[in-house]
C-alpha cells in the first residue's frame, strides 16, 4: 500500500493524502456482494463496517464539484488532475464519457474525487460530503455517487430524516440511527445494477451530507455503532415515517404489495395522562376542502392513473364515504358514489386517488370525511387528518416525544416494533 502510493503519486509532490488510490478504489468499487442485503452478510462474515454508494445526483445533465481543500482527481485507479481548495469543477455528458470545462478541460470516462486536506470535504453544488465523490456517465446524463462508510453515511442521515433536535431528544435519534442502520444494511446493493446502494432521497432515505450533521446527532450515531434491529436472527424491514397521528398502521392497511410482519403491528401512541406523543409534530392535525366539481375533475384525472377505471365513469359526484376501517383504524375501502353505482377506492390508493386541490397526495391515509350536499351531490368534501406519511413502523415525532418523556432508544424501538432484538454487526 504505502509503496504504491509513493510510486504513483511522488512525482505530482501531493500533502497529504486523505485517501489513497488503493483506499478511493475501494470506496468507490467494492461491493460486500451482489443485490440486496450483500452489506449486511459482509458485516456478518468480516465483522467490519461496510462502504456505501449513495446516488447524490442521478441522470442529471450537469454537475458542478469542488473541494473545501485540495483535491485528488483520479480516473481507472491513477491520477487525472489535482484541484485547489475552493476551485470547482463543471462536468457536462458526451458521448459515452464526460466532458469537464474550465481549467481542467478534457474527456474523460469517469472521475472519482478524493480530498487531500484532513477534514475537509468534496463538495457538490456547492453541498459538503463525506468520502469519495464519483462522477459517473450512463445513458446520456451523469451519476453523482457519494462513496463513504456506513457510519459517516448515517451521520448525513440522522438529523435529515428527524430534523434538528435538541438534546432532550438524543434517545430518538439514537433509534433513528439504529433504524437507519438496519435499513441500509438490508437494502444495499438494491441498485447495484446502475452502480450504487441507496439514493439520497425519501424513497430511500434522506441523505444531506455534512449539512445536515449536528453534535448530537453525530453523538447518537456513535453510541449505536454496527447495533440493528432484528427478529428471529434476522434484519426486519424498519418503516418508519413523520407523524401517525393516534396508531401506527398495518402494512396491509396503507401498500399494495408489501406483506404483514409480526414486528409490523398497530401500535397505538396515546401518552399516559391523556394526548399523544406525536401530538408535538407540526403535522398532527390537517384539513383538506373539497369543492364538489373540484373534486369530480381530479377523481377524473386520478382515478384511471391509479385504480385503472374510465374516468368518464365519475359523472355526478353523489357521495364520498368510509365503507371499511383496518386494524388501526384508518380507512382501507373509501367509495365513491356516481350516478351509475359506486367506485370502490382501496386504502392502499386512498392517498394518491384524493389528491389536494393543488395537485398533492393527502399528507396521510388517516382521516375522517364529511360529506356537504347540494341536492342530490357532493357541494363539499372535508378530509379531517391525522398524522402524517404511510404510518407503518416507528413513528418519528412519537419516538421525539417519548425520548422527551425519559423513555430510552430500545424501550421506543421495541414499543414500535414489538417482539425484535438489537444485534451488533460490527
């Protein structure tokens, strides 16, 4: 290793080298093993904390990197250019490599960047990161890769996901990091196939990077090291979600295809005393207005994107009603009423199929609706909600608010996902 640093690098007379070639190879190719859940058997199998691949920026047509230090620009495991802390770089595809401008114009393949300055970062619009960052050109556009450990990658995560908390809240975090551990050690590898892990945003997780990282949320990070959730030996499939409002929710209740665990059940979130522990949340309470031909326009649009139905089904809007609840309480079979019959709209589509005047999915399926009439149809429809998210799994302001309430990182884990253990993978 430190032969071969000194022989490819000696010439260029780089400081300091935050990682070297060997080190930013490995960072930005390895894989623990091929699809899901690879990460998680290498951790297993070596004992050691896995890299992740994190898609920053995908299918983009530009990107825009720079350092807060100096920087080691490397293409297929050797040097391509260096850049001065501060200078940034403009990537643009061609062809089927990429094309970088200004004072390192050319052509290359795919670049991978690496700072060169102890704690300082690779920097992407202007966004500081962890790691490696690897610019990559696939179909025409670029990839912008983050590839850094599993631990630093939940540092980025913790805060962004929970938002900024005070210390009083430093149990929560503690089981959103757990949480988040066990997620991206199940999914790894899901998109191995385009080149990375996880993507950076909510259909993943929300990864900011540096920005999001705060002292307490790095602490909470730190004192959950390698620690997952399991059930029966197991990674569960950890849900979690922004607000649910009274209970948390089955699965069957709220997904189409995603089956029922027995770590997965209703829990409610009602506090001791009366409330509840999400009752904290911004989001606890909501309200959506309908007007009647406002909402016959959107069921027009919505309902054969998503059900499948001949919009021209929905003519006189007669009646909007709650047919069945789930086992938390939400509703699983809304119908609508029209003057030819009744158009069944299940849970698992309420959410999409009733969108808000202004073009959004309902914050959460939890709700109760009041039906306004003008005649014989629907003036007004009122959405009164509760919550908000998909509802399944660990409910993010309850867990807040019971760390507020003196309750401990694996008492809110277990409450929310009952019958799992904790387990150290490394």
């Amino acid at each position: 290793m430190k032969t071969t640093r000194t022989t490819i690098f000696a010439p260029w007379r780089w400081p300091l080298l935050a990682f070297s070639v060997a080190t930013i190879a490995a960072l930005s190719c390895a894989r623990a093993a091929a699809g899901p859940g690879g990460a998680e058997r290498a951790a297993e199998a070596q004992g050691r904390e896995p890299d992740l691949r994190v898609g920053l920026a995908l299918q983009v047509g530009r990107a825009v990197i720079g350092g807060q230090g100096d920087v080691a620009v490397i293409q297929g495991g050797r040097p391509a250019f260096r850049m001065r802390a501060g200078q940034t770089v403009t990537l643009v595809p061609e062809g089927r490599g990429l094309a970088v401008s200004g004072a390192h114009s050319g052509r290359y393949e795919a670049l991978a960047f690496s700072s060169l300055t102890r704690d300082a970062r690779i920097t992407v619009a202007g966004k500081a990161y962890r790691g490696v960052v690897e610019v990559i050109a696939r179909d025409g556009a670029l990839n912008v890769i983050n590839a850094l450990p599993l631990e630093q990658y939940l540092m980025g995560v913790v805060n962004a996901e929970m938002g900024r908390q005070g210390a009083d809240a430093r149990a929560a975090l503690e089981a959103q990091a757990i949480v988040s551990r066990t997620y991206a050690l199940r999914n790894a590898g899901r998109f191995a196939a385009d080149g990375f892990d996880l993507r950076a945003g909510v259909s993943d997780q929300v990864y900011g990077g540096v920005e999001f990282e705060t002292e307490v949320g790095v602490a909470a990070v730190r004192a959950t090291t390698g620690v997952v959730l399991t059930y029966r030996g197991h990674l569960i499939t950890p849900f979690f979600h922004s607000t649910c409002g009274f209970s948390t929710a089955a699965p069957e209740e709220v997904f189409r295809t995603v089956r029922g665990e027995p770590y997965l059940k209703p829990v409610s979130d009602r506090r001791p005393g009366g409330g509840h522990y999400c009752d904290i949340s911004p989001r606890f309470r909501w309200t959506v207005v309908w007007d009647g031909d406002v909402l016959r326009d959107i069921l027009r649009r919505t309902l054969p994107a998503v059900v499948g139905i001949d919009g021209d089904a929905v003519t006189e809007l007669r009646d909007v009603y709650i047919r069945r609840t789930g086992a938390s309480g939400r509703p699983t079979d809304v119908r609508v009423r029209v003057r030819d019959g009744e158009i069944p709209v299940a849970g698992h589509d309420f959410r999409s199929v009733f969108e808000t005047p202004d073009g959004t999915p309902l914050g959460s399926g939890a709700v109760a609706l009041q039906a306004e009439r003008r005649g014989d149809r629907v003036g007004r429809l009122t959405a009164s909600g509760r919550g908000w998210g998909h509802g399944v799994g660990m409910c993010q302001w309850g867990a807040v608010g019971r760390a507020r309430a003196g309750q401990h990182a694996r008492t809110i884990l277990t409450t929310y996902f009952p019958g799992t253990s904790f387990a150290r993978r490394y």
